[in-house]
C-alpha cells in the first residue's frame, strides 16, 4: 500500500493533493468564472465519469481546473466573489481526482496514516520536498474520508497562502478524491471553518456520486 502512495507522487496533476499539494496549478489571484457560473461539473478521468460540487455559495472555475489521463484537477471559488459578509464562502476549494483505480487501493485509514506519519509521507506534504518542514497536527477519520491537517514551515508554493492546512482523502466510483482550501494570510479562514467546509466538500461530492443521487 505504501508504494500505491509513493507512486501517486510520480503523478504530476492527479495527486497534486496527496504529494505536496497544488504545486502551483492555481494562481494565488481568483480568476473570472465563466459568463455563467455552474455548481457541478462532471469529469471523466481514463472512463470514469465522477461528478465534484462544492458546498453551497461555491462554483465551479472551468479556467482553474484541467482534466487529462493523468487525472482531474477541478478548482471552486465563490460563485458571487463580490459578496461580502459571508465569513465561509472566501478562498478556494479544489478536488484531485486519481488517473486509475490502483490509488484507491491505499485509502485504509490505518494505511494513511502510517504513511503521512512517516518521513515519506511527511515528506509527500511538504512544499520543498523536506520531510524536516513538515509537523503532522492531526489525523481523523469520519464518514470514509481521511483528513490530515499539518503545518509546513517551508516556502508556500502559492503566494501569500498560510503554512497550516487540512486535506481530505476519500474514494469515489473507484478512484481516489482529494480536497483541500487555499487559505491567504490576508483575511484567513479559521481551521474549523476550513475543516467544516471540506467536511462539506467531500459529503457533496460522495453524494453526488452515490447511487441514489
């Protein structure tokens, strides 16, 4: 299972998430939606079609996400980014989605979390591939989604984004998802509100994915 993760590394888009998260695939500024901001998106990944939505006041940033055989990268951001007075809906949510079924073979929690505890899963998280910048805050499990919340103290590879973060991991339709928040120094999210709103992510997009929805 531990090489299932390490290889996932080797993946330049659809593990982003889970090795050193994002490097640099989204810009530190929100871009401009489309003319008509949409709420899900279905992406189709080597024949697997999963369907990723945001919890509610996020959508879809086509410009921001790519999907290739190499797996889905698939951004959100407010859907009104003039609105304010909302202290959740800031920042941006993104969701990885893994190129094949093998990845979704190293989702057991006790799997995880022997790997993100060690120096190369610690390593994995880390924005300057150094194992040494990298703490493990916190690992939980709920309702079949992993979630690590760690702080880096390297150089973010986004600008201006803070050191601490949460990702979760969970697999869908036979692949594995990854969600995170991009959270800025400026006006940042709390961690709660940050767990809570990944939290969302990830029911959101299993019960899209479901076969009642």
């Amino acid at each position: 299972m531990l090489q299932t993760l390490k290889h996932i590394k080797r993946s330049n888009l659809a593990f982003i998430g889970l090795m050193g998260f994002l490097g640099g695939c989204v810009a530190a500024e929100v871009l401009p939606f489309q003319a008509k901001p949409v709420e899900t998106t279905i992406v189709n990944v080597n024949g697997a079609r999963i369907a990723i939505g945001g919890p509610p006041g996020f959508c879809i940033n086509n410009r921001q996400s790519h999907t290739s055989a190499e797996g889905a990268f698939v951004a959100l951001g407010p859907c009104n980014p003039e609105q304010t007075g909302s202290s959740e809906i800031r920042g941006l949510l993104v969701a990885n989605v893994s190129p094949d079924a093998a990845f979704s073979k190293a989702m057991d929690p006790a799997t995880l979390q022997t790997f993100f505890k060690s120096t190369a899963g610690r390593k994995s998280l880390s924005n300057s591939g150094d194992a040494e910048t990298v703490d493990i805050l916190d690992t939980i499990s709920s309702n079949d989604v992993f979630f690590v919340h760690s702080l880096d103290s390297s150089d973010p590879l986004i600008p201006d984004t803070t050191s601490e973060s949460w990702r979760g991991f969970f697999p869908v339709s036979g692949r594995m998802v990854s969600v995170s928040m991009i959270n800025f120094i400026e006006n940042p999210i709390s961690g709660s509100i940050v767990f809570n709103q990944l939290e969302s992510f990830s029911t959101r997009i299993i019960q899209l994915n479901s076969e009642d929805s």
